[in-house]
C-alpha cells in the first residue's frame, strides 16, 4: 500500500499534477471512513453523516 502512495506522489511530482492531491486525499479519508463504520460504535455517528 505504501508503495503504491509513493509512487504517485512521485508521478504528480514529475508530471506536476498536484491537484491530484486533493481527490486522492478525500478518497483515502472516506475509505478509512467506510472500514471504521462498519463494525464499531461509530457506526451510528457515520451513519447520520450521510
């Protein structure tokens, strides 16, 4: 996993697609949502999110 953080850090770095940064954030942050929302306590907080 972290190979595959690396190298697109490295391929915005050399193609200078930094707003890529942003989308690839949000992705990784919802999905570390979605795997905490399924078998914990959260789950009714996350739920109300949405």
């Amino acid at each position: 996993m972290l190979d595959l953080l690396s190298d697109l850090w490295k391929f915005m770095r050399v193609r200078k697609k930094y707003w890529l940064a942003p989308i690839v954030l949000v992705m990784v942050l919802l999905g570390v949502l979605i795997v905490l929302g399924e078998g914990s306590a959260l789950a009714p907080l996350i739920y109300t999110l949405f």
